[in-house]
C-alpha cells in the first residue's frame, strides 16, 4: 500500500468536503430565512452528513500517521435563488464524483480508505441523483411550483 497516496486524497477531501459542508450549512440557513423550509432541512442533513464523513476521514489519516493540515480553500459562491444553487451543486456533484473515482483507482490497495472513500461516493452519487430528479421536476411542473413544494 502507497501510504502516502492515501494520505494525500485524505487531506484533499477533508479540506475541500469540509469546506462543501459548511457552504451547505450556510446555504440551509439562507433558504430557511426565505421560506424554503424543507430546502433548508435538506442542505441542514446534508451538511451533517459531510461533516460525519470529515471525521471519518480525519481519523484514517491521523491512524496512517499523516499530518492533518488546514488549508485555505476558494471562497463559494451563495445564491438567494435555490434553483440557481441546485444547478451550480448539481455540477459541482458530477465533477467531484468523477475525481472521486480517479482518487480511488490510486488507492485501491488501501482497503480502508478505499471503503471509507466508496461510502462517500454511494453517499455523493444519491446526493446527486436527488439533484437530478429536482431539476427534472422543476422543468417539468415549472419553477414557482417547485419552490411552492419546498416551502411547505
């Protein structure tokens, strides 16, 4: 196993995941103050969930012996609209998963990691799948009443 790899995809997924969960969080926030409460329950989960998985990653590395560093990240957009977010995550989804896959071919001898890193991607993958079908449905019924739905 190519310890130092692993530690490698480690640190880039706990800077740039923690970072994701806590746009989602301020996201969450920004929606709720607009009326969008179910919107605001999702992104809250969501957020939750990427900060379970920057533990978990957090832990792998410390028990590699890595040294866990906190590194600056690009600042991120917020939207008041939640159809432009939805738009911008979705994308964002489908490049991290694609990366994601190219980060575990070069960790495939790392079984832990490499499970750690398929439960994230199953987890990023249904995140993604949701967005799909959000964007679906508001081409379909329209967009006021997808924000109707979500404010209820």
């Amino acid at each position: 196993m190519e310890k130092e790899k692993s530690i490698e995809a480690l640190q880039f997924f706990i800077t740039n995941l923690n970072a994701q969960s806590f746009q989602h969080k301020l996201q969450a926030k920004i929606f709720g103050s607009l009326g969008f409460k179910k919107l605001e329950a999702k992104y809250l989960e969501h957020a939750e969930e990427e900060a379970g998985f920057v533990d978990q990653f957090i832990g792998r590395l410390l028990d590699l012996g890595g040294e866990l560093k906190q590194e600056a990240v690009q600042a991120q957009t917020l939207y008041q609209n939640p159809i432009e977010f939805l738009k911008a995550d979705y994308q964002v989804s489908v490049q991290g998963i694609e990366f994601l896959r190219k980060c575990m071919d070069g960790i495939k001898d790392d079984l832990t990691t490499f499970d750690m890193m398929k439960e994230y991607l199953k987890d990023e993958e249904e995140d993604m799948y949701w967005s799909e079908e959000q964007l679906g449905l508001i081409e379909c019924i329209g967009e006021k009443p997808w924000l109707v739905k979500t404010a209820l």
